[in-house]
C-alpha cells in the first residue's frame, strides 16, 4: 500500500489551509529551508515559472523588448541619489555591509537605480531612442510583515522593464501598453482577471508621476497587487545625468517608464484562482504535464503508449507514463491533486476500440477519444479548457465588486469577503486622510480609481463628506 494522496480541503471555507496545504502537497514549494520569507520552488513550482517566464518574455520581444542581464548588486551612492525612491524603498533593502574596499552595496529590491547608471551611458541621442531593456531577475525586499509563500516573500522571480522614450506622449502610451500585454499575457492566457487601478497619490511607486497596478482578487476576497507599471518623474532621470540630444540638437531628458510582472507571485494567483478542494487545478497552456497517461496491464499496451507519447511530445504536448507501480486509483488522485488537465487510460479495451478514455480535471468528466487523431484533439480540448477556466474566474471576480454609498455598507462589504466600490472625495493629496480612516477603521486599503474606465463620482465622500470627484475601490489586501 502506498501512502494516500487524496486531498480534499474546502477552498471556499478555508482557503489559507488549503493554500499553504496545497504548496506542500503538490509539490510546489518547501519551506524548510530555515530562513524566514525565502522559500524554495520545487520542479513543479519551477516548471510552471518556466513556462510562464517565456510567455511573458516572448511578449515583451513581439513588442520590441530587448533581455539584459544586470549585476544584483547596487552601489549605495547610486541607490541615494533620488530621494523619494531611496525613502520608499530603504526600509526594505537588503545590504551587504562587509564587502572590503567597496561601497555599500544593496541587494536590488528593483533596478531603476542600476538601469539608469547604464542608461546615462548608452542613450546620446534621439536615435538611441526608444530603448526598451527588460531584464529576468531575482529582487530582494525585507518584508517586515508576516510572510506567505510565493505571495508576500523577500525574494521575489520577476521581469523588470525599463523603458526610455523621447516624449512624455511616448511613454504614456507605453504605460497603456503594459496594461495592455497584462491582459493578453496574465488574463486571456494564465486566467487571471485584473483590475488595473491607477493608484492615489499616497500609494504611488517612489519616484513616479502615476503608477497602475493590476488588482486581483483571490478567493478569500483579499487583492493582491500583480503587475505594476510606471510613468517615472523626471527629476529621477535627471539624478542619474540621462539625457539626449534631439533632431534640434537640443539637450532633452527622456521619458521613463517601468514594467514589473512577477512571476512568483502570478503563480500564486494561478494556483489559488483555478484550484478546487480537490488540488491544484492548472491551466493546459502552463501545465507541466499536459497529459498523464496511465496505462492498463494487457497485451499490446506497453507498445501503443509509446507511440502515443512519441506522436505527442512529436506536437509538443508535455506528456508523461506514469508506469509507476501505484494502485489506478493513488495515480488518478495524485495527478489530479496536482493540477494535470488531462489523464489518459489505456489498456487492452481501448486497443480494441480504438478510443482512449480521457477524464478532464476541472470539469471531472470522461470522454472517449479516437487514438487516430490525438494530438489535434488535445489541443482543441486544452484550448477549450483555458477558454473554461478563464470564463469561471471572470465570473468569481466580477460577482465580488459590490456597489456602496456610506460607511456601513462599504463596512458590510468589507466583511463579507467584498471589494467595495464608491465615489469618494479624491484620489489626489486631498483624500489620504479618508483613505487612512478606511485603512484603521475598516483594514481595507483604497485601491485606486480604473485606470480603464471613466466612472464618474457623485454625492459627498462617505468618510468626510466633501465633494466626490472620484470612484474609488477599496478591499482588504496581502
Ligand atoms: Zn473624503
């Protein structure tokens, strides 16, 4: 008898158990490595980065990203010398104190600071421009808070982009961009809907005109921040001497922006979005199994699995045997606990019909599939699988943005798991006393007005009864 590997926790009623249980069980992370908020990913976790790195970095190639490889080290005196940034970020800087004969050296919390050195060198002219760089990088943050697993960790696996346009036009429309690729990348092909909120003034990034972040909701009501992208301020590129030359031989600082999907922390999303009570439920395009086949013992069977697995892998569709020796019944559990879309039962029955049975893992249903046309009917059917899981995440969050006009309601929100939307005083300097009354009384933090709509305000600020300019969300947050 082999251990028993059935998983069954309610996602909906306790959903940070199922979480960290989850991570354990599947495989996806291990968090005895002892050192507080930096845990380890394990092939599985690391498979599914791997497959959603290179969807995100081919994107940013199709639009003119070009990779750069920077040291993870940042000299202090390059850190220091924008103020607003090294006030945002020096809480939560890692540094290296001992290091002999040198500066001070940071461990990058995000590389502004060290794009920027290079930056003054490599951009002269309008020529030069736009320059698009985005670099795969490991960042450091000394997370004060409690730590949670791939969600609020001090070492985080992301892609920073920092790009560098002539006007200001430029690079507004680059910030449209960024939102627009996390649609298409994080959205239409991970499932995972957003909000993308342009944040209030009190919570930009430092040193950044606006920043929008992309809110997700995940099933226990709480947001999570996904990407972020940023219109930089110019006196942040000026403390770094970048500048060009223009048509007119006119001296110009350009205009910066900056990109940050993080792809351990989208993982979190992805796992918790999709999963059901019985495990992880992954989407077929960021599997790391596509296809588990489990085979039957009976005549013929060794051989038309391997040409199964060789006509597959032939498609490129990820496929593994599991020719373990664990009971039908601990295989079926065990992949379906850890995510895999599709498992394949084939013995002597299916050989003499010619038809493989296939169960799918969100819905739990079996069909009969003809061996003749495989490949071309596991793509079809991952395809409508995504399409499936992308249509029920949509639904959750949008049943979760609950309209509220006063104080009770947007408390009554609040507390059943909710995020509340309202017109509020304002998003601009004016309103960060109401948005901190929200913060100690209600624990839920103003997220932002849309960045992708134009909702107008009415009535008087629930909090301070001054005259409503903006439509604000608010929710409890990671
Ligand atoms: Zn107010």
């Amino acid at each position: 008898m082999g251990k028993k590997t059935t998983f069954n926790i309610s996602k909906t009623e306790n959903f940070s158990e199922w979480y960290s249980e989850i991570l354990n069980k599947a495989e996806v992370t291990d968090l005895r490595y002892g050192v507080k908020g930096f845990v380890v990913i394990r092939p599985w976790g690391a498979r599914i980065i791997d497959k959603m790195f290179r969807i995100y970095e081919s994107a940013l190639r199709a639009t003119g990203h070009d990779p750069a490889i920077f040291p993870a080290v940042i000299p202090e005196k390059n850190f220091k010398r924008e103020s607003s940034h090294v006030d945002g970020f020096a809480p939560e800087v890692f540094w290296l104190e001992d290091v002999k004969g040198d500066d001070k050296l940071a461990l990058r919390p995000t590389s502004e600071t060290a794009f920027y050195e290079m930056y003054n060198l490599w951009i002269r002219s309008y020529r030069d421009l736009p320059m698009k760089i985005y670099q795969r990088a490991n960042v450091f943050r000394s997370e004060t808070k409690a730590t949670r697993p791939l969600i609020r960790s001090r070492e985080f696996h992301w892609i920073e982009s920092h790009d560098a346009f002539a006007t200001k036009k430029d690079a507004e429309a680059q910030v449209q961009d960024d939102i627009q690729m996390t649609e298409e990348v994080m959205h239409k092909i991970f499932g995972i809907p957003f909000l993308p909120m342009k944040r209030p003034q009190w919570d930009k990034f430092p040193g950044a005109v606006y920043t929008v972040g992309s809110d997700v909701i995940m099933p226990d009501g709480k947001v999570i921040q996904q990407p972020s992208t940023h219109l930089i301020e110019q006196h942040f590129v000026k403390a770094f001497g970048v500048k060009f030359v223009d048509e007119k031989e006119k001296e110009k600082t350009p205009w910066l922006t900056c990109y940050g999907p993080c792809m351990s922390r989208i993982l979190a999303s992805v796992l918790a979005m999709h999963g059901d009570d019985n495990g992880l439920i992954l989407p077929y395009t960021l599997s790391p199994v596509q296809v588990v086949i489990v085979p039957f013992k009976g005549k013929g069977v060794d051989s038309a699995v391997n040409d199964i697995r060789a006509q597959l892998l032939g498609e490129y569709i990820d496929v593994k045997v599991d020719d373990s020796d664990k009971r039908p019944g601990e295989k079926f559990f065990f992949w379906e606990m850890k995510g895999v879309p599709f498992r394949m039962e084939i013995g002597e029955k299916e050989l003499e019909s010619g038809e493989v049975t296939l169960f799918t893992r969100d819905t739990k249903e079996k069909i009969s599939v003809s061996i003749r046309d495989l490949p071309e009917m596991i793509k079809n059917l991952g395809a409508e699988y995504d399409e499936r899981l992308i249509a029920k995440a949509d639904e959750f969050s949008l049943d979760k943005i609950v309209d509220c006009k006063d104080k009770v309601s947007i408390r009554n929100a609040l507390d059943s798991g909710k995020i509340a939307r309202f017109s509020f005083c304002s998003a601009e300097k004016e309103g960060a006393s109401c948005a901190e009354y929200i913060e100690k009384e209600l624990q839920a933090r103003v997220m932002g007005t849309r960045a992708d709509l134009d909702e107008k305000a009415s009535g008087k600020c629930p909090i301070c009864g001054k005259k409503n300019t903006v439509v604000v969300y608010a929710g409890k947050s990671y």
